[in-house]
C-alpha cells in the first residue's frame, strides 16, 4: 500500500505512476483509493466541476457535473435530502477522473442546485430524473451506483433501461423502506398520519429530528415498491451494506439480492459500516467493486 501523495498530486499522476511500475489491476486500485479518499475529503489536488444543466420541456432542469470518457459509465444516484456534492459522489468522480471512465453526478429536483420545490418531489419524479440523465447525457452502457434513496432508484432504472444499464451497485440500498417503515406503524397512528396528512419520521440526519412526509408522497411511493414479487434485473449487482446501519437495516441488502433475478449478485457487509458508509475503508471498499466489476464486463464482452 502506497502512503498518501504528497501535496499537489492528483489521482491521475498516481493512476499513471501505478501503470508504469506493471503493478496488478486490484492492487493498482486499492492504492488509489488511498488517493481518492484523500482528495475526495479535501482540497489538496481537486479541480472545481463546472456546473451544467440539463433542460427538460415541462419538467424542472436538473443540476449535473459530468465527466467525459471511455465506457462503462458511471452514474451516481444521492440518496433522500443528499445532493451530488457528498463524499461518495467527490470519491466516484476522482476514480473516474483518474482512470478514464465518463461519470456523471447529479441532484434530483427539488434537492441541491436543480429546480423545482422540494415539497412537490415524489420517488416516481425522481424516478425520471435518472431517467433523464441516462437518456440525455449518457451514451453506451453505465453502471449505476445508488446510495439509500438512489439504490431503490437504481433498480427502477435497470427495469425502464436494461439496454443501457450494464450493472449495479448498491450501498445500504433502501428499497422500499420509506413504506416498511409506515407499515409498521400501529393503525392508529396511519389513521392519524392520513388524518393529519403528514408523517413525522425520527431521524438523526435532520436538524429538527424528524424527516417530514406528506401523506400524498407515502401513497405514491407505494406505487414504486419492488420487494414483493421478483425484480426484473438481469445485470450484474453488488450490495454493500454496513452491519451497523440504524437507518436501513442490513437485511434489506439480502432481500432485494434475493428479488433480482440475476444470477451474477453478491452482498457485501461491513461489520462496522454505519449506513453513510463515507468512511476511508468503505471507501476502498467502494472503488474495489466498481473497479473489479468493470473487469468483469470487459472480459466477458458485456460492453460491446
């Protein structure tokens, strides 16, 4: 393992120090993630993404940061209340600067820089914003990488897109975990959520300690729910999940692993992973399966 770079290298100088020295693919990849969680946590050799906008006739115009570069893509999918400035997103992009491979990051609408009202926002809205992106601003086969919220719209994704997206991944991927939490609420209380028409959810992310859901939002996003029949996925996915998550429970991983039907699925925990999994190893960890699963696709001529 290679110490950290001195000031002022970037991914890329390491990227190409690593290919001159004739060092192995996987451990030419754990090396840069040592650089990539370096940069991705702070100034030292970052370049400022410019800003751009994707314009859509009657919909709101989405925020993105894009990449260009070989195949596969790479698309980041933020999770609820994220925004595509995050750790996982920052890391994502240094890996793909470093190595070649077009990224795209974005905020859904309503969230971050893109238009529209947050309180207008459902899932199937947000549903068509990933849409958007992978049909206007890709071109050949992407891997989709969806953290919580993004990993439930990963797999809408790969349903509507199966032509375009090549493979998964997930970290604590929430498929539909907004209504299994509301289900499990005693009746009374759902009468009352309905009654009152908002649902205050406990949460450590928010200020306030509440995530707010308008009644309108839960029977909504119960349109969109995936775990109760099998999933129409074919492509591979990799589930990273933190064993010490309190927001989506590990077990979650397994279920939609279970639902898919591929057969090329593998579930990975990490027994000390919480459910931002934005630490240093779950970092490596990150760009470990992304990288292998990108020479998995080229050798198997997924990508032609």
């Amino acid at each position: 393992m290679l110490p950290f770079p001195p000031q002022g290298i970037t991914g890329k100088v390491i990227a190409q120090l690593l290919l001159s020295l004739h060092m192995p693919a996987k451990l030419q990849c754990l090396c840069l993630a040592e650089t990539i969680e370096l940069n991705s946590l702070g100034p030292v050799g970052k370049q400022k993404a410019t800003l751009s906008f994707l314009s859509r006739p009657d919909l709101p115009n989405l925020a993105y940061q894009k990449l260009k570069g070989k195949s596969p893509g790479l698309i980041f999918l933020p999770g609820y209340i994220s925004n595509m400035s995050g750790t996982k997103a920052l890391a994502l992009e240094e890996f793909c600067k470093s190595l070649g491979h077009s990224y795209v990051r974005f905020d859904y609408s309503g969230c971050g820089s893109s238009d529209g009202n947050f309180s207008d926002s459902t899932i199937g809205k947000w549903r068509k914003d990933v849409l958007s992106i992978i049909d206007d601003l890709t071109e050949g086969p992407q891997i989709l990488v969806g953290s919580s919220m993004g990993g439930w719209l990963m797999l809408h994704a790969a349903i509507a897109r199966p032509e375009k997206v090549a493979a998964l991944v997930g970290v604590a991927t929430a498929a539909d975990c907004i209504i299994t939490n509301f289900n499990q609420l005693p009746t009374e209380a759902k009468k009352e959520v309905e009654k009152k028409g908002v649902w205050k959810m406990p949460t450590k992310y928010n200020e306030d300690g509440y995530h707010y859901f308008p009644y309108s939002f839960l029977k909504e996003a119960e349109t969109h729910c995936l775990l109760h029949s099998p999933i129409p996925v074919s492509c591979p996915v990799r589930l990273l999940h933190g064993m010490k998550d309190d927001v989506i429970p590990w077990q979650v991983s397994l279920q939609v692993a279970d639902r898919v039907v591929s057969t090329d699925v593998d579930v990975i925990l990490r027994k000390n992973g919480d459910h931002r999994m934005k630490e240093k190893d779950d970092l490596k960890l990150l760009v470990y399966t992304i990288d292998d699963l990108i020479d998995k696709l080229s050798t198997s001529g997924s990508l032609a």
